[in-house]
C-alpha cells in the first residue's frame, strides 16, 4: 500500500536549492529531491528554510555607496 506524506513543494533556482540542501545536513526535512528545481520538504521547516533563505540573502546583498568628491 502507498504511503502518504504532507509536506511542502518548494520551487527555487539551483543555487538557492543547494544552499536548502546544506540545511537539511542533520536535520532530514527535504523528503524528495525532485529534480534541479523543486524539492518536496516537512511542511514544518518551511518557515525555518525561508528564514534561513532570506538571512543568507540579506548576508549576500550590498548597496552601492556613491562616493562624492
């Protein structure tokens, strides 16, 4: 008999799936890697991965400083 699982269908660009990925080391929330773009993950890690998401996001960004002479 099948077995059903809930979670979450997650659609991002590679990169952003590798970084998820690394998150998943040791704590098992990604069910199924689907394929380079979608990953299926425990429907209660996905405020934990937007979280974390966004934190590596804001870490990555820069603005442009305008230097004035």
């Amino acid at each position: 008999m099948p077995k059903s699982r809930v979670g979450i269908l997650l659609k991002c660009e590679k990169t952003i799936k590798i970084f998820i990925r690394q998150l998943n080391i040791g704590r098992d929330f990604i069910i199924m890697d689907i394929d380079e773009n979608h990953l299926f993950i425990n429907e209660k890690y996905l405020n934990f991965v937007k979280d974390e998401v966004y934190k590596m996001q804001d870490k990555n960004a820069y603005n442009k400083i305008e230097i004035v002479n």
